[in-house]
C-alpha cells in the first residue's frame, strides 16, 4: 500500500531542495502530467534538486513515507514511463553540467540532466561526439535515455545508449548512493550492472552522474540521399542488397507516404509524397554501388544532398516526423516493434494491411538499418469505437512482431504501454525463466515497489 504525501513531507522536500524548486500547484505541475504520447497522470509534487544528495534525501523520504517516486528528464518517453500519480517526480534538468572531458581516455562524465544535443555542442569544439541520437536529442536527457536504453539515427553504425555507458552512479530505492561500473575501457569485476540500469525505465533507482564512451568526430567524406520507391517491396531489397553487399550506412532510415504528407502539410516541407522513402547516408567511397543498387531496385528518384544545410534538411525531416504525424489526430499510440532486418519489407505491407482492416491511418517510419518499425495508430480521442479500433491495431501490429520473431520494443520501452506485450514475447520466445528472474531483481533494488511503480518489468 502506497502511503500519501503529506505536510511534513511537503516541509521537509522544502528543506531539502528549496522552496523555488518545489511545485504542487496544478499550473506549475501542468507539464509533468503528461508524457509526449500523452500518457496521463497527476503527480502529488515535483522537486528540482540540483545535487545528488538532495536526489539522495528526497529518495530517503520518498523510501520512510512509502511514496512513488519517478525520475524525470524531459518527459519526451512514448510509453507513459515518466509520469506518476500522487507521487513524487524528480525533475533532473537543473543537473545539466558536464563535469570532465577526458579526451584521451575517450569519455565524458556528466550530470543526468544534461540534453543529448548539448553534451554533442560542449564536445564538438574537442573534436569528440556522442553517438546515440534519439530524434528527441534537441530534448531528452542522458539520465531519461540511459533508462530507456535510447536508440536513434546513427545507431545503425554506432549502436544504442546499452554500448555507450561505461558508469553510473545511482540512488537506490533506500536513499543510498552507489556506482556501478568504472570509466575504463574493460573492466570485469562482477556483474554487470550498468548495463542493468540501461534500460530500467526509473524503476531500479535513479542515475546522478554517467561516465560516456566518446569518439572522434568521423573525418571520413559523407553523402546523403533521400530516395523514393513506389513500392515497399523494392525498398526491402535496397535493405538487403545493401547489408549482403557489407554497406554499413552512417544513417539508415525510412518513411511513409503519410510521414512525408504530414511534414509537408504540417512543417511546410516539400518532399515528394512516394509510398516509401529512404534516406541513407554512406561513405562518399560507396556512392557508386549504392546509387547501382537504388537504380536496380527501381528507386523513382534519388535526391543527393548538395550541401552541409540540405544534409540537414533531409535530417530534421525524418526526426521531426513524429511531431509532424502527432499533430494530425487527437488520439495517437506510436509502436516500436524490432524486427529480423530481412523481415522487414514483409512487415511494412502487414502494418498497411492492418490500417486497413481497422479503417485507421497508421503511418510508419523507422530505423531500416536496424529493423525498427515505428507505427504510429492515429484515432478519434472522444469516439469509444475509434479507441477501441487502435486497441485492437495495436495488438495486432505487436502479435505479428512477436510471431515473426521480433520485439515488442527497440528503443522507447515498456512503460504502461507494453507490460502485456513484453510478457507475451518472453513467453513465446523461452523468456518465461527470465522474466521471472527480472521480477524478482525488480524487488531486491525496490522491495517496497516506491520507484516508478506499476510499469515495466514489474506489470509484464
Ligand atoms: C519526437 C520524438 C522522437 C523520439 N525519437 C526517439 C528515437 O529516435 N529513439 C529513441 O530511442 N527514443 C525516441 N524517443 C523517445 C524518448 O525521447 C527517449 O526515450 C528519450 O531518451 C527519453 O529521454 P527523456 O529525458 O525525455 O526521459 P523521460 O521521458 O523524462 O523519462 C523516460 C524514462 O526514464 C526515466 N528517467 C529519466 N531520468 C532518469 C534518471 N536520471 N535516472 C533514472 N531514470 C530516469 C523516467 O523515470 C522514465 O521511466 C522520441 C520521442 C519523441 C517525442
């Protein structure tokens, strides 16, 4: 049983943070009752700390008065896995700094706070860049997409935050502060529990300060391209006749016809509105064969960037695409299965099929280099039918992923979207042993279940 948040505590989250950095009225807290899949839920307080032992006192108290405690960065989770009710959100944002670049050992140490698209300014001007790019970047925090194990744009080279962390340190559910993990290339001293933080969507504690893997700024001579098919069959092809002739692009993406009409429509872009569109970016060295296979898998036009500013147009479109899709319904429920990368093109013309049957629009777009299909189920927020239908789509859309082998999720997680989903996957895939060992990790770090109840591991 959940305890509630009273007086004293309210005094004492004063105490501890200041007055300033404390917010219970609803106009103040309006913010963080939402997530940006529009999750809902109304949190007693939100505290600003500033330093890990106020982090610490606040977990304290949140740990004696058994009261939900959820870490925040900049709520841009699609999942609902940011939001609480009747608890207490820790907002990390004023935690932003980068304490040390250390440009011979090749890592970062900053505070959980910080936004991608910052830590990448502060490092450019060393030469050095972190990798990990969620289309969010110009948002979310190291702290939020450590806990969601964040992919992104270049993770089709680099890989996903999971091969990016070499340390964290954490506050644990009774208000103690441990590291986990050491900021050195190989280290193998017991478990491996940073790579258990990654990913653990702010139910096993919450990180303070991470130690990042950087890398040069690549120096090698690049080309972009956007490329348009009328067919998703073709566009599979290019997928696997790039990966079967060892191209490893430094970008790997695709949208929808429905992705760019609504960039279009919404951001005043103007792309050709084809069924499939591709943008990949490759070593200038490959231009010839990849232009060789777009052609032989029947492209319709293939668009080369001309400049550094259209490289970045062609960029912002894919990673505002979300946005841009959001804007045209009331209702939205974005999905995030991965999928065997050959599977891919067989799986976009399902997700079509699924639209149709249900009569929704589901535009998709996604990771291609990595399998990572994102449809997005538009619906009629106040018609119980239209839900009801989403519902219904979404489960499909999430059963074929599982059934072909797939994940329920890539990057975004589980929060209270998924629970059920994960559950069948584990089930259907030899999981059954495993999830009922991360149940039981759930209760060793949180024995009282205050940190981000409810979600994840501990609903599946
Ligand atoms: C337009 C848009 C594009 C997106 N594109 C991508 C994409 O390409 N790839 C991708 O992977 N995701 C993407 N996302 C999802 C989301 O942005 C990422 O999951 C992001 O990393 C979340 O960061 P955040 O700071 O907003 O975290 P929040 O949403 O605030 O929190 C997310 C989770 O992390 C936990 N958390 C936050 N901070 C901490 C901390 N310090 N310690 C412990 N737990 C913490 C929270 O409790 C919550 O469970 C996108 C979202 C939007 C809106």
């Amino acid at each position: 049983m959940c305890g509630k948040l009273g007086e004293k505590h309210l005094k004492r989250l004063v105490e501890v943070v200041g007055e300033q950095n404390v917010f219970i009225q609803p106009k103040a807290i309006e913010d963080y009752t939402h997530d940006m899949a529009e999750y809902e839920a109304v949190p007693a307080v939100v505290v600003r700390p500033e330093r890990e032992e106020q982090v610490a006192e606040v977990v304290q108290l949140a740990s004696e008065a058994n009261i939900p405690v959820v870490a925040r960065g900049a709520g841009s989770s699609l999942t609902g896995a940011a939001i609480s009710q009747g608890g207490i959100v820790i907002d990390t944002r004023r935690m932003d700094k980068v304490v040390s670049i250390d440009t011979v050992n090749w890592y970062v140490d900053v505070q959980p706070g910080i936004s991608l698209e910052d830590l990448n300014r502060q490092l450019k001007p060393h030469g050095f860049f972190f990798p990990p790019d969620p289309a969010s970047s110009y948002i979310c925090t190291v702290g939020g997409a450590i806990a969601e194990g964040s992919g992104g744009l270049r993770c089709v080279k680099y890989g996903t935050m999971k091969d990016w962390v070499l340390a964290v340190r954490v506050v644990l559910a009774n208000g103690k502060v441990t590291k986990f993990g050491e900021a050195l290339s190989k280290n193998r001293a017991g478990y491996d529990l940073v790579h258990l933080m990654v990913g653990s969507e702010g139910t096993l504690g919450v990180v303070t300060e991470a130690w990042l893997k950087i890398i040069p700024i690549p120096s090698a001579k690049t080309k972009r391209f956007l490329v348009t098919f009328d067919d998703w069959q073709s566009t599979g092809e290019v997928i696997k006749k790039l990966r079967s002739s060892r191209i490893l692009p430094n970008l790997f993406e695709f949208l929808d016809r429905d992705n760019i009409h609504a960039l279009n429509e919404k951001l005043g872009m103007s792309y050709d509105e084809a069924e499939a569109t591709l943008l990949v970016d490759v070593d200038e060295k490959e231009v010839p064969l990849v232009e060789g296979i777009f052609r032989e898998c029947g492209a319709l036009k293939i668009m080369a960037a001309r400049d550094a500013e259209e490289e970045e147009a062609f960029y912002q479109a894919r990673s505002m695409a979300y946005l841009a899709v959001k804007s045209l319904a009331t209702g939205i429920q974005v999905e995030d299965v991965s999928l065997p990368i050959d599977k891919l093109g067989d799986y976009l013309k399902l997700v079509k099929r699924v639209a149709a049957k249900y009569g929704l629009q589901i535009p998709v777009n996604g990771h291609a280099g990595d399998g990572n299909v994102h449809p997005t189920i538009l619906f009629e927020k106040s018609d119980p039918k239209s839900r009801d239908s989403a519902n219904l789509a979404f489960e499909e859309i999430c059963r074929w992923a599982i059934s072909m082998g797939g994940s329920v999720t890539g990057e975004h997680g589980v929060g209270i979207q998924k629970p059920k989903f994960m559950r069948e996957q584990m089930l259907a895939h030899d999981g059954e042993e495993a999830l009922r060992l991360m149940k039981e990790v759930k209760n060793l770090f949180d024995p009282n279940s205050i940190m981000n109840p409810g979600k994840y591991v501990e609903a599946a």
